[in-house]
C-alpha cells in the first residue's frame, strides 16, 4: 500500500481544527508496515507540539492490555478464566454473598460480572493500591445477576489487576512491563507519571483549557491505566494478529444490546458488526484524552487516534470512514437521529433509573423523551444535562446531540432497565 503521509497528516490537521482538539497523533498498519502522522499541540498553555513519539492517556484501551496479562497466564496453565475470583483473592467480597461466590475471573474480562462498574474510587499511590480496592469493592452492588447480563464495567478490570498480582506475585504494572511488553520490545508505554515525565506526553483538555486533574488514581490502571505512543499500540496490536494463543480473545463471549449496531464482548476486546464483517477494537476516554483503535483482522489492517480533548467523536467518525474504507473497504456504522421517528408508547418507560454513580430520569414526551441525567464519581465534580430523545425503534431511542448516542429500555425486574453507554442502569421506582 501507498500510505500518502502528507495527505493524510493535512486531513488530521483539518478535522482536528473542526472538531477543536488541540493535538492528535494517527498511525496505520497495513501490508505489514506502520505509518505515523501527528497535529497539533500537547498542551494550549506551552505549545509544545505533537510528534508521533509523544504519549498519550489509552483509557480503557488499557483493559485489552490486562486481558492479555491474563490470557498469557492461561497459555501457560497458570490460570483457567473459568475460576472464580475467591479462589485466588479469598478477601473478595460484593454486597451480594452469592455473588461473590459464583463471579469468574470469565465473568470479569467480558463485562458480565454484573459489578456496577464505574467505581473510580482512590486507594493511594503505593503497590497496595488495589489490594485496598478489592477490599473497598466489598459493598459494591449488582446491575444484574452474574452472567446474566452485560454491563461495561471498570471495577472488574481492577479486581482483574489485583488477580494478575496474585498470581505473579508482583504489582499489575510491574506484570504489564514483564508479561506483554518486555517481549514486545516497545519503548514508549507506560503505566505511572513518574515514567511518562521522561516523554512528551499530552495533557487533556476540556473546554480548549487543559483539565486540573493529570490521569487516574492508580487503582484504576487495569481498567484505564496504560499510557503509549500511537505506534507501540500497533506493535502490540500486531502482536495480536501475529499470535494464535491471544486469537481466543476475540471470539465472541457476550452480546451488547446497543439497540441499533452488532456489538459483542471478547475477552478485553469490543467486536464491532461493520456491515456483516466483525473489527475489533476499543474506545478509551481519560480525563480530557481519546483514544479509538479498530483492527480488522480479515485483511491485517489497524488505526489508531490518539487525541487530547475537543469533541473528537467526529473526527473519528469522519476520518475512520475515509481511511478504513479506502484500505479496507470498511465503514463504521454511524446512528443519526431519524428523520421521521416511529411512533411508539413512551410513557412505559417514565421513571428513574441508577447505577452508582448516575441517576437518569425519564419523562415521557409526546412521542419521545426527556432525560435529566446526573452523573457524579470521586474523579469529578457533579454533572447534570437534559437531553431530548426521539424514537429509532419501539424500544430504541436516539438523542439529539451533535454526536448522538442509543437509549435502550430493555427487560428488567421492575419493567424494564436502562442500557446506554455500555452501561445497565437498573430501575429505581
């Protein structure tokens, strides 16, 4: 293939500028050979510019690396998935005794543990970090039964993080380093700031100014941890593609009922419906920082967009339709509110839903919804928007944001649950 780098760098400079991120760095696998382009800017406050060597957050990009920490320890015969977590970690606990007893180490790697997922919750810098986690996860309650469902879920990656530490007898990080990227021979990923300090490395920015608040505590490193340049990703990518024993991460384990696109759960990957034809990949969003990797594994072919604020879903969309469909002959499936929306019975859906960190609630329109969200974590000071929903299908709905997201009612215990964002928000009254 000829990757025309000079084109492609002027049309990540272009829909950067559009979509207001400060910087971006793109790379591209395909026939075998990486290609890297850069724009923009580390950081608004001193300039100092994007190279493609620079770092930048991966988010829960991070989940796939310890789900790889993971599969290696079964390649091995140090682990079956199919263990449950007590009998590695006996100090593990949830609010549901049952529970604790029947969630797998399975169960945490596919998002079907039902561990309400986003407990960012800071236990310290020191290796005891989660440890203390684990421990504090002991009033944690369920979305929906153990495997029964699937909910994205953060809290099972660090539980996952402190499994791997148990079994080999070091800190996750120190694993990640020995495990995966040591035989990779990568230079430029990371998991703590001390180690991104010898790097130019990308703040996030919210609102064009960069955010107060750097990355993650350290507990959540298994879930959002990981900090590389675009290539290294693409190393460990082709390492993927290269490598039989980590293929059974991307059979499919759990469906997503999205309500709209095909989406299934692998082990740490997302495996993406385009068309009939399955990409894998993951979405990772820190505290200001974007990162969107997509693999289709048919034709050996991988981009990665690593950025640092703005609204860089258009981008993605944008740029990720134009070049994967050029080298691939592969486009992302793109929801886009209906010009004329079905009529449907809104009013069965009224009500308040909630997970453990945001509460939803709904009120029906004449045709349509209106949802005042609040989301509120330790990372970050309360939020609260509206948002009117219009219907896509009978349970479906779409919102009218500039980059629309799916609302899907789906069957619960009191009628019907919430699933948007990955997440299940169970009802609440």
């Amino acid at each position: 293939m000829d990757f025309d780098a000079a084109r492609w760098r002027d049309r990540l400079a272009q829909l950067s500028s559009a979509a207001e991120v400060p910087g971006a760095v793109l790379a591209v696998l395909a026939d075998g050979a990486v290609h890297e382009v850069a724009t923009g800017v580390l950081n608004v406050d001193t300039g100092a510019p994007v190279s493609t060597d620079s770092l930048f957050q991966l988010g829960s990009l991070s989940k796939v690396y310890t789900a790889t920490i993971v599969q290696r320890l079964v390649a091995a015969g140090r682990l079956d998935l199919d263990t449950p977590v007590r009998a590695i970690l006996p100090e593990f606990r949830l609010s549901e005794a049952a529970a604790t007893g029947a969630v797998t180490v399975r169960h945490l790697l596919t998002h079907t543990s039902g561990i309400d997922g986003d407990f960012f919750h800071d236990t310290g810098r020191g290796d005891d970090c989660l440890a203390r986690y684990v421990a504090a996860c002991a009033d944690l309650p369920l979305v929906h039964p153990v495997g029964a469902g699937t909910s994205y879920s953060n809290a099972a990656f660090s539980i996952a993080g402190r499994v791997v530490e148990a079994l080999t007898g070091t800190t996750w990080d120190a694993a990640l380093s020995s495990v995966v990227l040591a035989p990779l021979g990568v230079s430029h990923t990371v998991t703590l700031p001390e180690q991104a300090l010898r790097y130019a490395t990308a703040i996030g920015h919210e609102d064009c100014e960069p955010v107060p608040q750097w990355g993650f505590p350290r507990s959540t490193g298994p879930a959002g941890g990981v900090l590389a340049r675009a290539a290294d990703v693409l190393a460990f990518v082709a390492e993927h593609l290269r490598d039989g024993a980590l293929a059974p991460m991307r059979e499919p384990k759990a469906e997503v009922p999205t309500g709209w696109a095909g989406q299934r759960r692998g082990l740490g990957w997302q495996l993406y419906d385009w068309a009939g034809r399955t990409v894998v990949g993951h979405d990772g969003e820190t505290l200001g920082q974007y990162a969107y990797l997509r693999v289709l594994p048919d034709r050996e072919v991988a981009a990665v967009l690593l950025t640092n604020g703005g609204e860089p879903n258009p981008l993605y969309q944008t740029l990720f339709t134009e070049l994967l469909g050029e080298l691939a002959g592969a486009t992302p499936p793109r929801l886009a509110v209906p010009a004329a929306p079905p009529r449907v019975d809104a009013a069965r859906f009224a009500g308040t839903y909630r997970n453990v960190v945001r509460t939803v609630r709904v009120e029906a329109l004449d045709g349509g919804l209106r949802v005042h969200s609040r989301y509120a974590s330790e990372l970050s000071a309360p939020q609260e928007r509206e948002v009117t929903l219009v219907s896509l299908r009978d349970t479906v709905f779409v919102d009218t944001e500039p980059s629309p997201s799916a609302w899907h009612f789906v069957p619960g215990r009191h009628g019907y649950d919430l699933f948007q964002g990955g997440r299940l928000l169970p009802r609440a009254d």
